[in-house]
C-alpha cells in the first residue's frame, strides 16, 4: 500500500537553504566538468577555466582520479605496509589492493596512497633515513590498532609503472595483451619508515 503523503508531514526546505544547495550542486558540477575537460589533449582555455577550480578539487582532495585516468598519467604511487606480529610472523598490505569492494572504495584506497605520496615528498627526512610524513605515521597507527598483536609496521611507496602507448600498439598489432601487474610494471620500494606499535 502506497503511503501517502500531505502538507501536515513537514515544513519543506526555506528558499535560501534551496538557492544554497543549488549554488553548491552548480559549483560541484562545474568544477567536476572543467576537469574533465581540462585532460590532455585541452586547450588554454580548458585548462584556464580548470584552474579557477583549483581550490575546489584541494579542498575535496579531488583530482587524482582525473589524473589517474587520462593519458599519459603519471605512474600510480602503491602504499606497501609489512605489518610484523610479536610471535614473528609479518603480514604484508597493500594500498590500493586491486580485490578492494565496492569499486568506489578502491578509489578511495587509491586517493589515499597518492597523497601519502605527496606528504612524504614535501615532508623532511630524519638522520636515519625514515620520512618524518605525519600522515605515514597516522597511517602505520591505523594499521597498529586494526591489527592485534602489531608490533611494529615498516612502510613502503612503490611506483606502479604505465605500459608506453609503442607498447599498447605494438600488442594490439600482434594480438597479445600486456600484462601490466608484471613484475617490470614496478619500480623498487622505497622505504618510508618504521613504527612501532608500542608509541
């Protein structure tokens, strides 16, 4: 049986909420619009009108997708963590993990290990050579507390490398397909840091 509904179930939405999430739906579209647009190949005005959005895309952290998926990207940072048990045993984690459900979790997955990229790029190194990321220590943290018995978690970046458009052509001419999780699709580790799970 339908429900039905009347005047007497609520005050609707005031004008000025209404004309606010509108202006804000407007502004998402526009800004989601002008960075598709704004992929290679685009012109100056594209990526000129792209740019006004730039504050936008910081403040939601959107952008990396955008980038992930347009030509020519850039290779794809993977977050490696060995996380080390006090009976000896050490599981290994990835970030983003290809098996990750629903789709939209592994972008999510992916967003994250692309700005800790970022935060160790820009972040200092101490004497000893670890990154002094305060988001790789936030991350190692995490995994400490959704792991018992953690003792300790050693960070790792690792570039996960695009096969080249010669490549593409060269085995779509001969009928074969690349096999991009290949162990030459990936750079060596780069070790970020270790933390224990005791601080």
């Amino acid at each position: 049986m339908a429900r039905e509904y009347s005047e007497e179930a609520g005050p609707g939405w005031p004008g000025w909420a209404k004309a606010g999430v509108t202006a804000l739906l407007l502004v998402h579209g526009a800004a989601v619009l002008s960075a598709v647009m704004a992929a290679s190949p685009s012109s100056d005005l594209q990526r000129a009108i792209a740019d006004r959005f730039r504050w936008y895309y910081k403040l939601v952290d959107q952008g990396y997708t955008y980038r992930f998926y347009t030509a020519g990207a850039p290779p794809t940072p993977i977050l490696i963590a060995d996380v080390q048990f006090g009976d000896g045993r050490t599981e290994t984690l990835r970030i983003p993990d290809r098996a990750q459900a629903p789709r939209l979790r592994y972008q999510r997955h992916l967003a994250l290990a692309y700005h800790l990229f970022e935060d160790v790029r820009r972040a200092p190194r101490d004497p000893g050579g670890d990154s002094r990321s305060r988001w790789a220590a936030s991350y190692a943290r995490h995994l400490c507390a959704e792991n018992p018995g953690a003792s300790r978690v050693v960070l790792y970046l690792q570039d996960h490398l695009n096969p080249s458009p010669r490549e593409l052509v060269e085995a779509a001419q001969e009928g074969r397909a690349i096999d991009a999780e290949g162990p030459r699709y990936y750079g060596d580790r780069q070790r970020i840091g270790a933390y224990s799970c005791d601080d």
